[in-house]
C-alpha cells in the first residue's frame, strides 16, 4: 500500500527516540523494531560498493562536452518519471524521514522496499510492494484488469486510475507527465543543436517527439541507424520490469554513454551471425523460423551516468535494445557493453565471490575477458530464438505477461553461452572454453544474490537449480567449494535451452510460472553459502558517484 505523510510524521519521532536515546530501554514493541531497522540499515548499505563513473574526457571535442551536462539534466527528469512509477509521492516519504542513512537506501531502493530481498519493507509499518508498482491503483486486481473495457490499458505507456465513480480508466504517461516530458524533450533538443553528427541530431530529435507523443518506433529505428556517433543517450520508458504484476508498463530512465571506439570495433563481427546461429539452435524447428535483424551492432562505453529504472537496486552493465519486436526482426537490435561498471563488478564483486565459493585449482579461470564476452554475448543472445508464439498468442511478452522478463533473461544467459561454445569451435573466439565456463558458473552466484524480485535474480535461481539437477556441477561437502563439469554443463545448458525456447514459443504461462514456482527459489544450502559471502563483506552489488562534478565539467 501507499504511505501517507501522517503515517511517516508519526514515524519520525520513533526513529529519533530510538536513536536519540541514552536509557538503553524501549519503550514499545514499536520503538524497539524501529531502532532494529536502524542499526540493520547499516548492513543494507554495506551491500552496495560505491564506484565513480567517469571517462577520459579529453577524448571528446568541446561541444560534446557541452552535451554530456545537458543529457544528464534530462536524464535526472528521467529520474523523477520513475520515482513515481515506482512508489509514488518521493517528497512526502523522503520529508517524513529523519535518519540520513535511511534517507540513503531509501533512495538507492528508489522507495521504502528493498529490491535486494524481494522488494521486503525495511521501514517499520510499511506494507508490501504493490506487485504493479504505481502504474496500476494498489487495490485493483488482475479479474477487474481483465475484465476492464478500456483502450490502451495493456500499452507500454499509460497508467491505470481511478476516475470520480472508481472505475479504472487508462491516462498516457503523456498526459501525467506532460510538464516534466516537456522539459526533457527540450534538453534533448538542445543536445541535438550541438550536435555534429547528423545521425544523432536526427536521433535526439526524434526522441524528443517521441516523450511528447509515447510513439517510439521512429526514434529507436533512429538510434539503430547511428554508427559512428561517440556520444550516446538511451533514455525514455524503456524496460518492463517494475511492472510484476502483468510485466506490460515499461519505466523510465536514462543512460548518458561515451563510446569507447577502439573497443566497439573489436566486437563488430559477431553481430554477423545471429541468422547462422539462430538456424542452429538445440529446438525443433518451428521454434527457430523467425530471422533475426543483420543490421545489429556490438558496441563497447563507458557510462557516465545513470537514471530511472536502471539505476535502482542492481545496476545494468550491459544493454540490448528496442524491446520493439517489429523494430527487432526488422532491424536488430544494439548491444552496449558498459565497460567500466563491468570492470568495477568483476574486480569488487565477482573476483571475491570466486575466492570463497569456487574449487582453488578453477579460480584461474575466473578472468575479465570471459566475464565481458559472457555479457555481452547475453545482450547478442536476446536476438535469438523467438518473438512470437507459433500458436497465436501474440507476442512472447503478451503471452507470459509478468514472468515475460525473468523467462526471457534466463534465455538470453543461457543462449549467450551456446554462442560462445558455436564460436569458439569455429575459431572465432579466442581463449580457453574453461574460462567461460567457470567464470559463468561464478556469475550466477553474483546474480542469485539479485533476489527474487529481480527477473535476473530469478532466472538465475532457475538455472543454478537446474545445473544441480543435472550435475553440471558438484559441491564439496567439506569445504563448500563449487567445481564446474565443464561436459555436463554443455548438455545441461543445451537441454535448458530447448526448454526455455520452447515455453516461449508455446506462450505456455502455466509452465512458466510452474517452472518459476519450482525452480525459481533459493535452497537452504545456497542461501547459506550466500550468506559466507556477506559474512566475508563481499558487495551484493555497486552504487554510483556520478554526474558533471565527478567529469570535471561543472563549469562548461
């Protein structure tokens, strides 16, 4: 449910008396679990490394460094957008709060619930997360949606409220953001005047028009089309993961990207086999006909800033997109490689998960290139498989509805290593296979630690129990350390793919959600190897010093 500003007021005067106070007695079970939050919040936040997001920005020429400040100002509307998607009124919660800490992890979670443990309260007397976020009224249910007689409720881009009378009615985001898209669609304006390269400037236009009007396709058709431009932006409502009760609102935000050139011409020519990869995927055929977008592109940044849905709880570091199918099968789709927030959870988060849970003689195998082509080659794989349900029911997404995003992420996990294993055997991907391997084994016990509310976090507690089904790997009693068997996780990963692929292509959401149900949790004995590794201070997951100050261009 929503707090009221009553509720926090009251709040307040608990969490100063249980902090301000020398007597060492509670006075109420109230105080006494608003003082056990307080102390706890100290061990939330310690699960979040900061990182600085910055880059060399002596590579860039003067007016693109007039636009990075100028990206980032739309980029903070972005911001805001998404605070009301995810919870609603943020000054009425962040004025009623009178612990700096609090206020803190408030604002990493985006709201009162933490995304790292199921989206559970860490402010006493607050209720559940709505499952819709505040894209829906928090007590309108799945029945009175569906029964709903109401053009556009099922859009990417409207919200559903109640009119005088208290029956649901549809208003496009915009309309309720009609003052904040409109200063956004200036700032990206201004960009676009300062921009040299055409195809941005054409971008930047389009999207513009797009915020005002929540017609997308032109712009991300646009953004596909750029190809040299050094300067980025991804911004508007894009994902759809806030949205866990039906999986159909997308949330706002923002990434502000410079380019790193060198690097991005490196990964050029994988993008060139989606439609040979795709024909030999482990699925019948049926499952496999639609033919991927050649026009893709493999690109490597660095991020100087995020915005929004991306930046709230776990951070993205690695993006495939427009989630538009039409656009895809048309086009493709752009993967961006977030290098330097890569870099920074490899070296704080995935090296010292390795030294505590994987077998002593695999940990040289743990290194960066295998984590980045792991990645990466995830972002690639969203372009395999399916879009559409071979039995008519529409797109893969409308089918699935709210468990679309986990499905689809365990999908792209595990396609990205059959990618991997294609490639290499042809020769087009240097490195030893083991390295892979173990560094993506590694990687699941970095994800898990999403939680449940987290569609990555999801799909990776599906496919860590099913690699233990399977024996792709085994766990030393004794000293609880996890060893890779490199041939039955080649056939484990090839069986999850058929399955994967072919619930998709089924639209089959009884066995998705059967699957999520089963398989989607975290057993006793994972849950307390995951908990050596907060007991050995080891990050869940990074949080950013970033924006103009940090890239020393607060005074352009």
């Amino acid at each position: 449910m929503r707090l009221f500003n009553l509720l926090f007021l009251a709040l307040s005067s608990v969490f100063v008396l249980s902090c301000g106070s020398d007597t060492g007695q509670e006075t109420s079970q109230e105080a006494s679990l608003a003082d056990s939050l307080i102390v706890d919040i100290d061990q939330r936040l310690a699960k979040y490394v900061p990182v600085r997001l910055t880059t060399d920005v002596g590579q860039l020429s003067d007016k693109q460094k007039q636009m990075i400040p100028v990206l980032i100002e739309a980029a903070r509307i972005m911001d805001e957008l998404f605070w009301y998607e995810a919870y609603g009124q943020k000054d009425s919660l962040m004025e009623a709060l009178t612990n700096e800490k609090l206020k803190r992890y408030v604002t990493i979670n985006y709201g009162p619930w933490d995304r790292l443990e199921g989206n559970e309260p860490f402010i006493y007397g607050v209720g559940p997360k709505p499952a819709g976020a505040n894209f829906y009224p928090a007590d309108m249910t799945k029945e009175e949606f569906e029964a709903a007689q109401l053009e556009g409720k099922s859009s990417l881009y409207t919200f559903l409220r109640r009119d005088e009378g208290g029956k649901l009615k549809v208003v496009p985001y915009r309309e309720q953001f009609a003052e904040q898209v409109g200063k956004a669609a200036g700032l990206l304006r201004q960009a676009a005047a300062l921009a040299d390269n055409e195809a941005l400037k054409n971008y930047l236009n389009l999207r513009a028009d797009a915020l005002l009007s929540d017609e997308y396709q032109a712009s991300d058709m646009a953004w596909l089309d750029m190809k040299d431009n050094q300067i980025d932006v991804v911004i508007g409502p894009i994902e759809t993961y806030e949205d866990q009760l039906f999986g159909y609102k997308a949330a706002h935000e923002c990434y502000v990207l410079v380019k790193d050139m060198e690097w991005s011409q490196r990964l050029e020519k994988y993008a060139a086999f989606l439609p040979e990869l795709q024909k030999g995927l482990p699925v019948p055929a049926p499952y496999k006909t639609e033919e991927p977008g050649s026009d893709a592109q493999l690109n490597a940044y660095d991020v100087v800033y995020y915005a929004g849905d991306c930046n709230s709880g776990s951070k993205t570091i690695a993006i495939n997109l427009p989630n538009d199918e039409e656009v895809q099968l048309a086009k493709g789709t752009r993967r961006l490689q977030l290098k330097n927030a890569m870099r920074a959870k490899f070296d704080k988060i995935l090296v010292p998960i390795a030294d505590v849970l994987i077998a002593e003689d695999q940990r040289q195998h743990i290194t960066f290139d295998a984590f980045f082509a792991n990645t990466m080659f995830h972002e690639v794989a969203h372009g395999l498989g399916i879009k559409n349900t071979i039995n008519g029911q529409g797109t893969v997404r409308e089918a699935l509805k709210e468990h679309a995003s986990a499905l689809e992420e365990g999908k792209a996990d595990i396609l990205g290593l059959y990618m991997i294993k294609q490639l290499h055997d042809r020769g087009e991907l240097d490195g030893d296979l083991k390295a892979y391997y173990t560094t993506f084994m590694a990687g699941i016990f970095r994800s898990v630690r999403f939680g449940a509310s987290s569609a990555h976090g999801k799909a990776n507690m599906i496919r860590f129990n099913y690699f233990a089904e399977k024996g792709a790997f085994e766990r030393d009693a004794n000293t609880g350390l996890y060893r890779v068997n490199y041939d039955k996780l080649e056939q484990a990963a090839a069986s999850l793919s058929e399955l994967i692929l072919t619930l998709q292509g089924n639209g089959d959401y009884d066995g998705v959600a059967g699957l999520v149900a089963t398989k989607g949790k975290v057993g006793e004995q994972l849950q307390g190897d995951l908990a050596r590794l907060a007991e050995a201070s080891i990050p869940v997951d990074i949080v950013f010093e970033q924006g103009v100050e940090v890239l020393g261009l607060e005074d352009l």
